[in-house]
C-alpha cells in the first residue's frame, strides 16, 4: 500500500511541474504566431525587393552575373539573418518554430528562402 501511494504521489509532483510550462507557452503562442507572420512578411518584401532591383539590371552588362550573386547573397544573408532571431525569440518562451524553405526565382535562379513555421510548444 505504502508503494502505491508513494508511486501516485511521484506521478503527481512530476505532473504538476510540468503544468506551469505548457501554460507559459500558451499564453505566449499568440505574440508569437503574431512575430511569424511579421517576419514572413518582411521575408517576402526583402524578396519582392530583390527581384526589383534584378529586373532593374542590364541583363547585357559584364557585371550583370556578378551583380545578381551578389544580390542573391545579400538576400540570402539577411532573411536567414532575421529568421535566426525569431527562432532565438521564440525559443526563449518554449515555442518551436522552424525554417521552412520554399524556392524563388530571382534572375533566372532558384534561391532557397526560409520562411517561418510554428511546430508547437
């Protein structure tokens, strides 16, 4: 008897310190999808940005080839750059989100860009 009690005692204390976590991030889920949603969409104006100023190049210029890599790098620098944040962020209230990457064609080449998604808490 003493055992069964001690084991429902034991499976009470280890659930009740996990309870207060769950309700953390819980509360803080909907800042966070709020956060997501921003970053995604300053991902996708960094990407529509780019493709301007690629549609603005000589595409006959010497430089064109060197000027779109670096472009391209740019934009590949800073969407990882503030995705890399927003994961630390959420993170930081037990919230996991991931890069999902979708492709886009910029000057005539596939980029990876990673737009954000939330697994869970």
């Amino acid at each position: 008897m003493k055992k069964l009690i001690c084991s429902i005692f034991t499976v009470v204390l280890v659930m009740s310190l996990f309870v207060p976590v769950s309700f953390a991030a819980a509360e803080d889920y909907p800042w966070v999808l709020e956060e997501v949603e921003k970053t995604n969409a300053e991902i996708a104006k960094m990407v529509d940005e780019a493709k301007d100023e690629v549609e603005d190049l000589d595409d006959t210029d010497k430089r064109y080839e060197k000027d779109l890599k670096k472009i391209i790098h740019e934009l590949k620098k800073d969407t990882d750059k503030i995705a890399k944040e927003m994961i630390k962020e959420a993170v930081q209230v037990e919230i996991e989100v991931v890069c999902e990457y979708v492709t886009e064609v910029i000057g005539g080449q596939e980029v990876l860009i990673d737009p954000l998604r939330i697994l869970g808490f």
